[in-house]
C-alpha cells in the first residue's frame, strides 16, 4: 500500500515512554520475554491496536498490530508483527504491501527481531514457551524451515544476527549458533560467571560475537569457535537498561537507557575500551532503544523523544534529529534499519513503518 499523503498518529508516545518505560526497567525479570514486557506496557496505557484484516492494500486497511523487528533483504522491506504474529512484506520502492505471512506452518508466536543475509530471511519468535526460529526465502517469502529443536535452547529469544555462514540468536540466558546452510545447531554458549550473559541484544563482525547484556555490560566472544575474549563492563549500574547494539569499522555501538546511565556508547572493538559516550541534550538520546550503522553514520531511534538521531561514525557528533521531539509524528519507535539511501523504522504504538531519506532526513512515507 503506498499512502496518498501521511497519515500522523502521535499516539501516547511521550506519556509512555516516561511512565512506561521507567516502571519495564524495574520491573524486568529473567522470566518475561522483554519486548512482550514493552509492547504490553505500552497497549495497557491505552495505545490504538487495530488487528489487521485484509481485503485490498487500500489506504484504510489496518496492516500492523504491533510491528517490531524490521530489515532490508534486495527490493523488500519486511516486518515482524508482534501482536498478530505476521511478517508482513512492502516494496521497497514505494511502501507497498506486496504479502503478509501468517500460515501455521511458519510457527509465528510473538515474532520479534528479524535479520536478512542473501536470499535468506531469519525470525525470531520471542515467546518464552514457544520460541524458535523461522527461515524464510528472500524472493517470495516461503518458508525453508522452523528451527525449534530442545537442542537449540531457543527460549526467551530476543535478537539475531547473521553473518556469512552463520546465524547467532540471543536468548534468555545463552547465545546459540547456527549453521545458515540447513539451520542445524553448532553450539549453545550458555550462561557463566565469566560470560556474564544476559543478552538482550547481539551483532556480529570482523570475527567477533558482541552480546549485550541487561547488567550494564557486553560480552565479546570469539566467532570461530565461541570462546570468551572479554567482557566489557559499559556502566557501573547493574540498572543500566541496554537494548541496542552495533559493531562497524572496528567499532561498538550500545544504546544505553539506564536510571543514571544515557546515551550510546561508543567501544574500541580492538580492546573493548571507551571511545566516547554520547548523550547531549542536542542528540534528543533520552532512552535509545535501537541502533544501528550505515555509510559513516551511526543511527539511533530513541524510545523518549519518539525521534532518530544520526550521528557521524568518526567523532560523534551530531548530523541531525529526524522525527524530533518537537515533530514527533509516529509515536515509539522500537527498531530501526538503514539501506539503499532510506531510513526505515517500526512504531509500535503507531501501528505503523516511516520511512525517510537518509541523505537530508526528509520524511518520504508512512505505511500503517
């Protein structure tokens, strides 16, 4: 579906986030899948849900019902809906619905982080007594294979990461790795008082696992063969709330949302020491939630503000607040992805995907 003109929703944006959000840090536990915590947070303060129904890609149609996890696989855009458990597929050329998937073989349940490599599409489904990971064709969104195996120990599952011939997911309490030709199991790193996992969040490059933990540190681990090369502690505060990261370039990325702690932080990949912290009240970085890096630019979408800051890769500093403060149109912003020259991000609370032009940080469409 490709909007005629925008369709603005502010939603409860700035109610949530300051209400909401404060009372999920402290409330989280090992035992609750953390973005059903958030999105049920934020539908319980009041947020529009629509459940989606579809006769035609019309304008009016109501396509999202929480919508989380987004990427960029070729001409495609695709979506997790949390709520509906969908992927929902759009055009990338002009926001059009091209599919949604919703059959019971693809074994949706509460379908969150989502990542693409190839020809392949990866899901993460996050609930905590029915996880497991779905595959997806790239070129017409049929299903290779659901990997949900004991085995697997994909329970509470959170983020994913694909890297060449390998698939990495976060879970509650361990990271698993996976064979990207046939989804078969190469090892579950599982907790340790070494490790320290807790993952929230987890990324890939250069030969290094960056697992992002929930006690205010990042675990390194080592790609080839899962072994512990560090752990970074990020903050001294056990509270501090991390849900975004992003290696590049020989760099970390953290998106941190602490009680005292806020901002992105940004890490040596080399040593795992502090660059910089990044949170001026010009950055708009109130509670960072998503992160991400793309052509010399880092991209933040912060759950607070309902904005996007874009900052530059080399120093830091600011390169402009798309969706601001002041001209929140959206709502919450849960994940963000950059490709192809756009910028492209899910509002949970909007029930919708905006996208913008990653060159000037014009606004160029909202799909809902």
């Amino acid at each position: 579906m490709t909007p005629t003109s925008p369709q603005f929703e502010t939603g409860n944006g700035t109610f949530l986030a300051n209400g909401g959000h404060r009372e999920k840090r402290l409330t989280l536990t090992k035992l609750t899948s953390l973005k059903t915590v958030i999105s049920g947070l934020l539908f319980a303060f009041g947020a529009a849900m629509c459940a989606p129904t579809f006769s035609s890609a019309s304008v009016s149609t109501a396509l999202f019902n929480g919508p989380d996890g987004i990427t960029v696989s070729g001409r495609y855009v695709w979506v997790t809906d949390l709520n509906s458990n969908e992927v929902t597929e759009l055009n990338a050329s002009n926001g059009s619905l091209v599919k949604i998937i919703n059959a019971s073989p693809y074994k949706f349940n509460e379908p969150s982080a989502i990542s693409a490599d190839g020809d392949r599409v990866w899901v993460v489904n996050d609930g905590l007594y029915g996880s497991g990971v779905t595959e997806l064709n790239a070129s017409n969104g049929s299903l290779v294979r659901v990997i949900n195996s004991s085995a697997d120990g994909l329970r509470g599952s959170t983020s994913i990461s694909v890297n060449g011939s390998h698939v990495w997911v976060a879970n509650l309490l361990s990271v698993t790795e996976l064979n990207a030709s046939n989804g078969s199991l190469v090892r579950v790193i599982n907790a340790s008082a070494a490790n320290e996992l807790s993952p929230s969040a987890i990324t890939v490059s250069d030969g290094r696992v960056w697992v992002l933990n929930l006690g205010g540190s990042v675990t390194e681990l080592n790609a080839s063969n899962g072994s512990l090369v560090k752990v970074v502690k990020v903050y001294a505060s056990d509270l501090a709330a991390q849900y975004g990261i992003v290696a590049s370039g020989g760099h970390v990325w953290v998106s941190t949302d602490g009680l005292t702690d806020v901002g992105v932080t940004e890490l040596d990949a080399s040593n795992g020491s502090l660059v910089r912290i990044i949170n001026a009240s010009a950055d708009e970085l109130g509670s960072p939630w998503a992160v991400t890096v793309s052509g010399g630019h880092v991209w933040a979408a912060d759950f607070n503000s309902g904005g996007i800051t874009e900052l530059n890769a080399t120093n830091g500093s600011l390169v402009r607040v798309v969706n601001s403060r002041s001209t929140s149109q959206f709502g919450t912003p849960f994940d963000i992805v950059v490709s192809g020259g756009h910028v492209w991000a899910t509002y949970v609370n909007g029930n919708a995907v905006a996208e913008f032009n990653a060159s000037n940080g014009s606004f160029v469409r909202v799909v809902k």
